[in-house]
C-alpha cells in the first residue's frame, strides 16, 4: 500500500502483485506495468514481474 507521501527514491529491484495506491479515502489497485511507470515517476527502478502461466494438466 502506498500514498502520495511514500518515498520511493533510490527504491531499486522488482515489484510482483498489485499495488495499492491511496488516494484520500479511495484505493486504487495499480496492475501490469502501472506500479513500475507509478514508481519510475517518482525516482525508482523497478521491474514488474508477471506471474507464470501453467498449463492445465490432464
């Protein structure tokens, strides 16, 4: 969970999930590339991860 108040200068490695971004009383789920674009804005490097996809068995 992260705010407008959150410090992620210098922030460095790799983000998996969701990233909740409060926004007063409101939540917003940032997803695919947006925490990476969200967290690059204000001074990090990061990379999202996305999960793997498996096949179904049978």
């Amino acid at each position: 969970m992260v705010d407008a108040d959150t410090v992620v200068e210098g922030l460095v490695g790799s983000v998996f999930g969701l990233v909740m971004l409060c926004q007063g009383a409101e939540s917003v789920e940032l997803g695919g590339v947006d925490p990476e674009r969200w967290i690059t804005e204000r001074g990090g490097e990061v990379r999202v991860l996305q999960p793997r996809r498996t096949r179904p068995r049978g």
